[in-house]
C-alpha cells in the first residue's frame, strides 16, 4: 500500500490558506440590512488543523452569537457552543451576557451553564456547572472573548483604531493587558474575483494572539488563532 502523502502546512492560517486546506470556499454574503450596532446572530463553525495539507482537518464544534439592542445603554450577547472533547464528549456552553454600549462591550451581568454529553447524547450531570456574575460600575476597561466578536465589528478600518483592555475569558478568567488593532487590508481570491479582507489584531498575556479578519461591510468572517478557526457559516 502506498504511503499517504503528508506535507507539512508550514505557515501561518489565513482565510486564503483555509480556502487552499478546504475550510472554507467562499464566505456567506452579508445581508443588506446588516448593521454591527444592530440585532444579528452570526454562526460559526469552529475548525482545527493539524498540521498537515491533505488530512486531519476537521470541524470540532459551532457558535452562535446573537446581538440583541436592549437599551440605549446596553445590549445583550446570546452564546451557545458545542466543541467536540476527547472520548466524544460534546460540550456545551450557553450565555446570556448584558453588556454597555461601550467600545468594549464591557460586562453587566451574565449567565452562563455548562454540560458535557457523552456518545449517548447523555448528560453527565457532575460535569456540569453554572455561573452567575455582576459587574461593578467601574468596570469599563474590561471585555470577554466572546464580546470580541462583536466589539471588532464597530471598530473602524484605520490603523489609529486600537483597544487596550483587560480579558475575562470564558467570563471568569481574567487576563490583564491586551490590545487590539487594524492591521491592514487583503485580498482573497474567490469567484474569480479578489475581494479585500480587513484584519484586525489581539495581543496579550496568557493567550496566543488572535487574527480577526471582516468583510467591508464589517461583518466577522473569520477569528483565526494558531491551528483554531472560526469560520462564519451563515
């Protein structure tokens, strides 16, 4: 039997590269009324490769995000995701976020739950959890992983467009020192047409830095992060 053929990838991902690996072969387009301080819900899925061109890459899970005008001053971010664990243990984690109609989405109040299902689809009820957190009013310089994704989607596409913020990663652990900034425009190749891709940057402590890449109409195509994607479906 011939050996399967493995070529190292060798270079960073890009939503180019994800074409060329079969992440993705053309993004959704982007409805006409869309508006990144409106109500939406962006799905994703969540893909991961390993290393190589020609196998072991895969879609390991999804997220939904859903963007909901609650005040003048606040909105709500609605979060489900499904990753796929080892032993084909699915989690699944659900969120309702209140967040200030600031420049970093920066928490309210939120509420999140926890559960794992195994290959039965049954839920193993040790595993799960749930947490419920409130804000002080001084908390202003902080922002959550998920809250990023709709945050970066009001940012402008200039390079004087930059955020230092503290992270509250999975709304519970903080990570001080981040920032986030326009790193330029590109084009991707697809329908025989080159459309540009604005990305955008974060950078900070105890995370590998994270790639943002947005259509013209600001609307989040990609979040990129070493061998991680999430890639809009719809």
């Amino acid at each position: 039997m011939a050996k399967q053929q493995r070529t190292i990838v060798g270079e960073n991902l890009t939503p180019t590269l994800l074409k060329e690996l079969g992440g993705v072969d053309k993004f959704p387009r982007t409805p006409a009324g869309f508006q990144p301080d409106g109500n939406w819900t962006n799905k994703y899925r969540i893909w991961t490769c390993h290393g190589y061109r020609e196998s072991s890459n895969e879609n390991v899970g999804s997220l939904r995000i859903t963007r909901r005008v609650d005040s003048k001053k606040t909105f709500i971010l609605e979060v489900h995701q499904e990753i796929v664990q080892t032993d084909e243990l699915i989690n699944v984690i659900e969120g309702k976020i209140k967040c200030r109609n600031d420049k970093l989405a920066s928490p309210v109040e939120w509420r999140l739950s926890s559960r794992f299902a195994g290959p039965n689809s049954k839920i193993i009820s040790e595993l799960s959890s749930r947490n419920h957190g409130v804000a002080t009013e001084s908390v202003t310089s902080t922002t959550s992983d998920w809250a990023l994704f709709e945050v970066v989607q009001r940012l402008a596409f200039d390079k004087r467009s930059s955020l230092k913020f503290d992270l509250l990663e999975g709304m519970s652990l903080s990570k001080l020192g981040h920032r986030l900034f326009y790193r330029g425009s590109y084009p991707m190749k697809t329908d025989g047409q080159s459309i540009p891709l604005h990305c955008f940057v974060q950078l900070g402590s105890g995370i590998l830095p994270y790639e943002y890449w947005l259509d013209d109409r600001h609307r989040l195509l990609a979040v990129i992060s070493m061998n991680k994607a999430y890639i809009l479906d719809q």
